[in-house]
C-alpha cells in the first residue's frame, strides 16, 4: 500500500504537470509494491509509466499550417562532449542544464531556473549546436524558429506571428531556438529601420517579458552589435563564442578524425592552416579528408589530405572578403 507522502507527492506533480516527477514516484510506488509481494500489482505500475511515457515521446504537437516550415522540430542527439569550446563558456552551459534540472528546488525557494538565453558570435562558432545539446542533455525538443523567413513571409502580420509562437512556448514545452535573430532585433534607432520592424521589436520585447512558461527561449545572432540594447536586459544570459583558438582547433580535430588519425600527424602544419576557420568549417575539412581516405581503402592517413581540405576552405574563405 502506498505511503501518504507518497500520494500527495504523486497529487502534487501532476497538479505541476511535473511528469519527470511523476514517473519517478510511480516507479517508486511499484518498487515499494514489489518489495511487498504484489509482484502483478507492481508490474502493471511499471507498464503504465513506460506505455505514458512512450505516448509522451512520440507526441507531437502541430505548428499551426502557415507556420509549418518556418519552425522546424526535432529530437537532437548530439552529445555535450561534441562541444569544443572554452572551460568557462561550458561551465555556464552546465549552470543552464543544473538550474532547469534542479527547477523545482528553486520554485520552492521562489526562484525560477535561467531560461532565456543569447547566444552571440560569428558563424559556425557553435551557437545551434549548443540549442542541440541542451535540448539532447534535457529530454526536451528542439524547436527552431527561422526568424528572417518568419520576417519575409509575414511582413506587416509578423508580430501576430510571433503572438502565435509565445502562445505555443506555453502550451507546449520545449526549447525554442530564434536563429538569424538580428532580423528583428535590430537596434530601433538604425537609420534603415521601418516602422514595422519597430513594432516586431516591440512585441518580441513585450512576449519574451511576459513569459513564465518553464521552455527555454534561445536567440542566436551573428551580429550581436546589430541588436537593441533594450534586449540585452531581456535575456538571463548572454554566451558570446568566438573563432577555436589553437588548443580548440586540435581538440575539434581529434574528435572528429579519431582513429583516422595516424602517429605522425604533422600537427603544426595543421593548426598553422587551421587559424581564422570557424569550428563548422575545420568540422567540414575534416570530413571531406575522411572521404577521401574511405573511398581508397585507408584507415588511417597523414595530414596531406586534411591540409589540403583546408587550403581549399581557406581559400574560399578569403574569395568572399
């Protein structure tokens, strides 16, 4: 028989809509179920909670049809460890997985866990791929909205827009990633502004303020610079990325050519070569020169052929200065 602190914590979270905490009391309940002897009691327990959560995982929620395409879902499974980055910039993305981990000791404190977020940096630098590991590390979908198509489709109805996802970041929870965000947030007082991107500013201010829901909001920007200072006071956290430096680039590349690696790999060349290239692109090069290697049979190789994929980014790089 169930204890009663355990019925009234099992009342209270879903009254929370707490269903991580729900499950695990379920499952405490068949334990305890078990260890009395009502073995066909505490397997019947256990089937509800996997078949519930197997209908959680598999439930998707629509977009509304003129939104579909514009906010792409999907569940990532890109690891943390696939982040190559600086200690103190992952500490802080550590304290965001902590903080929405532990939100229900914080709610009882009156405190409520970080949860809108600014990532800001050049491209390729890692900003989509943390949206990614935060929502593969936190069970959560990943829900990127493309604002500068958002901003085309829509001109002079995008705030209504932006209405519809606030409400839906309400009712379904999850992350939602706004890429290309300096489409709408761009400073008000720029000389090219138009009065309806103004009014888009100013609604996109007004919904992030009155959201409490638990999802996270992350916007990501390529021109920090670009946006509103109002915006800045509007987000918990702002991580700014930057270019891998030289430690980065040799850390990313060990990561992603493992054993394609040989032990004389002329890594000096490599990292000379490697200077001014974001992580998206060394990630590119790298992958180009394990083709090569698989399409002539190789399992391992030198650096010649990853020295030449980035001569050719570099190359690239420097025809669209």
């Amino acid at each position: 028989m169930a204890t009663a602190e355990q019925i009234k914590a099992l009342i209270k979270s879903h009254f929370n809509d707490d269903k991580e905490r729900f499950y695990t009391i379920s499952l405490q309940l068949a334990a305890h179920e078990s260890k009395q002897g009502h073995n066909s009691i505490a397997k019947a327990i256990r089937d509800i909670v996997d078949k519930g959560r197997q209908q959680t995982k598999s439930k998707i929620i629509p977009f509304p049809g003129d939104l579909q395409g514009l906010v792409l879902t999907e569940e990532p499974e890109t690891p943390k460890s696939s982040l190559v980055m600086p200690a103190a910039l992952e500490k802080r993305i550590d304290r965001i997985i902590h903080e929405y981990r532990q939100k229900n000791k914080l709610k009882s404190h009156g405190l409520k866990h970080r949860r809108k977020i600014l990532l800001a940096g050049p491209p390729g630098t890692g900003k989509t791929m943390t949206a990614r590991v935060l929502s593969q590390a936190l069970g959560l979908k990943l829900h990127t909205i493309q604002v500068d198509r958002l901003v085309t489709k829509f001109m002079g109805e995008t705030s209504a827009k932006l209405r519809q996802i606030f409400d839906l970041i309400k009712q379904v929870h999850g992350i939602y990633l706004f890429d290309e965000f300096d489409a709408i947030g761009a400073e008000r007082t720029m000389d090219n502004d138009v009065g309806e991107m103004r009014r888009v500013l100013n609604a996109f201010l007004q919904f992030i303020e009155q959201d409490h829901s638990d999802s996270l909001i992350i916007a990501a920007t390529n021109n920090p610079k670009l946006l509103d200072h109002a915006l800045f006071r509007r987000f918990e956290d702002v991580l700014n990325y930057n270019l891998p430096d030289e430690r980065e680039r040799r850390s990313l590349i060990e990561n992603i050519m493992g054993t394609f690696l040989n032990a004389r790999f002329a890594w000096n060349n490599v990292i000379k070569l490697s200077r001014g290239l974001s992580h998206s692109e060394i990630d590119y090069a790298c992958r180009d020169a394990i083709k090569v290697m698989i399409l002539s049979g190789k399992t391992t190789g030198n650096a010649s052929l990853l020295i030449q994929a980035l001569k050719e980014r570099q190359n690239s790089y420097s025809e669209t200065k």
